[in-house]
C-alpha cells in the first residue's frame, strides 16, 4: 500500500474521494440555418464579456465560450451547462443555430475571413491577431470541452497534515506534485480517451499544414497533433512539474508563447492567479482537461459517460503509482495517440485492448473497494463495449453521417435544429432547475447569469453575489415581480452597469 492509500486508509478519508468540484467550460459556434458562419452581433443582453463569469466568446464573436459554475457531481454539472444552452438557444436569432460539433462546416473565403476578423473584444485584439498569423483561423475556430477538476481540498490538507508535511518543503509543493501525478496520468493515457471520445472525423476548413496523404475520416482531427496543439517543436513536457515551469518560462520569455494561455497541451495546471510564480508559490487550485472533443449525441454537449469515466479515472490514478521512467512512457504515449487519432473510425490497433483491458479491471476494482455508485460501473460497461467494436465510439457512430461528399453539413444542421426545437419546447424559464426552485425564482437566475452576477443554489437558499456585494434567498420563495426580475436585480444591484459599462 502506498503512503497516500495507508493514510486515506487509516483516516478514514475515503469518502472524500468522490466529492471534487468539477466545472465546465463549452466553445461552440453560431451559425446560419444554412452552415454559414452568423455575423449576427454578440447578444447584447448578456452585457460584458470581460465581466460575466458564464458567457463569453472566443476567437471570434460567433464562438460562444459558456462556463457552468463549479459544483460537486456530474449530474449537477451538466444541469449548470444544459441551462446555460437554454439561455443561450433563447437569445438566438430567427436564423441561427448552435452547431454541434468540433470542426465547423466548410466555410467560403469570404466566410472564413470573416470569422478571423469577428472580433470585437478589444482587450483581446492583440492576442487574436497574433494566434491567427501563428496558427491561422482554420486551427484556431476548432471548439471543445474543458474539464475543470479539483481535488477535494479537506483531504488535499489532511494528506499533508498527516505525513506528506514531511516529504515536501510546503503546502504549495505538495499540492503541485499531487495535481501534476494526475495530469501525467491523463497524458499517459490519453490515447484511450481520444478512442473512446474523439469526435472530430472530418476537417471542414483544412489547416495549412495538413500532410498531402492524410485520409479522411479520422478519429479525432482536433486531438491529433494538426489540431488543438501547439506547433511542432514547441510541445511543452510533462516529464516533470519543474520542467514544465522551465519550458513555459522559457517560451513566454523568448517570445515563442504570447502567454501561459498559448499552453495547449491536453491537460493545464491552474492557480488561483494567472502566472507561473502564483502556480509554484501558492500550488495548483484545479487541473483543466482540454482534449474532449464536442458530444454532439449529448444535449449538454458532453455526456454522464465520459464524465463519470475521466472522475473515475482520477480517482484510481490518485491511488495508483505511476510507471517506471514515466519520461518513457509519456512519449511513447504522445505517439499512440497520435496514431488513434488519425486513424480510421470503424478500425482499431491489435494493441489498443490488451493495453487498456487491465485498466478497466483496475478501475472496477477501485470502484468496488470505495462501493462507489452504479453510475461508475455504467461508464465502465459502455468502455468495455467500445473496446469491443469501434462503431460504438463517439467517431464511429459519426461514420454513419457522413455524407457521400465526406461532410456532416447535413447531420450538424438536423442536430441543432433539433435541438432548438427541444429548447423552444421547455416550459419552465429554466428547465434544468424543474422541481428545484420555483419559476419565479429560476426567472431571477436567468437575469442573474445574463448580467453577470455569480449564482449559488444550495439545498435552502439562492446566494447571488457580484464581488463583495451578496444577497440571499430562500430556495422556495415565489416572486410576484412588479418591475421584472431584470430590473429587480438592477435595483439590487445598482453597480452591475457601471461595472459593465467600465468593462466592455
């Protein structure tokens, strides 16, 4: 037994196991009903993007960036991004619809200009500019999901009040060498995930960079080294903690990176502030996954599956050693996943199930001995299944959809169209919330997202807070709004327009 299992053991900590935050973060674009590219403006009702914690873009002004407030659970989570896509679909034009998948649809010249140049994020005009020379707008319009994940912060403390206070210097060391075991475990085995998840099988706008014999389908365009990466001879590390720091130093130095934000590697360790000294000062708050392709079979965009998989993953790889000369292995690993990636859908490598059949044994151990719920074990029969066939994963159902011009122009626009007329069909304010809270109550949430105010619902009460400034409401309480929940907020919260308005 290791010294982190004998002190979860000894303690009785194991039931922190299970309670990490998680917080989701969703790209996606707005086009036409017809494919092209909307030149719509940025809903003006969700005020400013440099402010609202929810609702923002990304590279350009169509690309939506919405983030679910961190929560405990899967189920909680992917009600916080289902709702955000409620509120989303409500604001969209006549014409417009949410695209549902990674790689947008072939764009005209005209079209793919234009999303390089629908950027009306001042404060960003630089960075934008700069990624679109380096990279160019192909490469930098592919949308994901990011997995935001924290380790349980009352065990991360008593791990180290228990022992680890003797094997590292500071708190901060510590919660740095823990969160990056987990990264190199993820980067160990990302080729699994990009199997089992990937979704990106065709390229509708090609990169420049793309080889003359690449074949298309592909399993995971976007995962692969033409897609969200860095450029070659620029991959950052994992080999270790500090020579990541190094690296990133390194290329933020020399120019070669804009920022810590140019860091595109599959997973990112995240401090409370925005610098390499705050990581290695104060330790890692969070760890960010990045290499998840969109869902387009899931109406939040990401499925319970694949969820509750990676946190069972986690879970495991905290308890579990890492392997000898894991340096090794990590480019070995860079390379299977390279290979999955590119690879046909309906195919898989004779190595691919006598690699991963012992983790999925391993995993339903883990899940066994901690007697976790059902939902685990679920993840881990659809894994097994997708071992199994390759049609059943997210690229191999897609395979079905291609169309016999070798898009999904066809299949992404019959899902976004259904999917806003499910929306459209949602009879509360905010559906998510049905059963939770009253209707009045989820009208003052929609308002408080669109203006910016953080939400927290607890099991009794509505906390809304804009910096310092908080107010609180019993979770049943019905309103009968006089002036509506928009101006009643405003009267509430008299700064939000100043605070917006100094902050475009």
């Amino acid at each position: 037994m290791s010294k982190l299992s004998q002190i979860i053991a000894e303690n009785e900590l194991s039931s922190l196991l299970t309670k990490n935050y998680m917080g989701l973060e969703l790209e996606e674009h707005r086009l036409l009903k017809d494919g092209r590219i909307s030149r719509y403006p940025y809903p003006a009702e969700f005020l400013s993007r440099r402010h609202n914690p929810y609702l923002k873009t990304d590279f350009a002004d169509n690309m939506l960036e919405i983030s679910g407030t961190p929560t405990l659970g899967t189920t909680a989570n992917l009600a916080n991004l289902e709702m955000l896509q409620q509120l989303v679909t409500d604001h969209l034009q006549a014409d417009e619809i949410i695209w549902p998948l990674s790689i947008a649809p072939a764009f005209s010249k005209d079209d793919l200009d234009f999303a390089g140049s629908f950027n009306t994020r001042f404060w960003m005009a630089e960075y934008h500019d700069y990624l679109q020379q380096k990279y160019g707008t192909a490469r930098e319009i592919f949308t994901g999901v990011h997995v935001n994940y924290s380790i349980n912060q009352t065990l991360v403390q008593s791990l180290w009040d228990h022992g680890f206070n003797e094997d590292f210097a500071t708190l901060a060391d510590f919660k740095n060498a823990l969160n990056f075991k987990l990264a190199q475990s993820f980067v160990l085995w990302r080729w699994l995930f990009t199997y089992f998840f990937g979704a990106s099988p065709i390229a509708g706008n090609l990169p420049s960079d793309l080889p003359r014999d690449l074949r298309f389908p592909v399993r995971s365009l976007r995962s692969s080294s033409y897609g969200y990466a860095n450029q070659k001879g620029e991959e950052i590390t994992y080999d270790s903690f500090e020579e990541q720091l190094a690296q990133l130093k390194e290329r933020i130095d020399q120019h070669q990176f804009f920022s810590m934000h140019e860091f595109y590697g599959p997973v990112r360790l995240k401090g409370r502030g925005d610098s390499l000294a705050d990581l290695q000062n104060n330790g890692t708050e969070r760890l960010e996954f990045r290499s998840f392709d969109l869902d387009p079979f899931a109406p939040a965009r990401v499925s319970p599956a694949a969820l509750n998989f990676l946190e069972l993953f986690l879970i495991n790889a905290l308890l579990q050693p890492l392997p000898e000369k894991p340096a090794e292995q990590l480019k070995l690993a860079a390379q299977r996943n390279e290979q999955i990636a590119l690879q046909h859908p309906a195919e898989v490598f004779a190595w691919v199930k006598p690699l991963a059949a012992p983790l999925i044994k391993q995993l339903r151990a883990t899940a066994a001995q901690l007697d976790l719920p059902d939902k685990y074990a679920k993840s881990l029969d659809l894994a097994e299944q997708r071992l199994e066939n390759p049609k059943l994963t997210l690229s191999g159902q897609l395979l079905d959809h291609i169309s016999p011009q070798g898009d999904l122009l066809e299949f992404g626009l019959t899902t976004a169209l259904a999917d806003r007329k499910r929306i459209a069909e949602y009879t509360e304010p905010l559906a998510a919330l049905k059963g939770k809270c009253s209707a009045s109550l989820q009208s003052l949430i929609r308002q408080a997202v669109e203006l910016g105010i953080k939400v927290r619902l607890d099991q009794r009460h509505l906390h809304l807070q804009l910096k310092e400034h908080e107010e609180i409401f019993p979770i049943h309480v019905t309103f009968d709004y006089q002036i509506g929940p928009r101006e009643y907020l405003l009267s509430l919260f008299p700064e939000v327009l100043k605070i917006n308005n100094d902050q475009q």
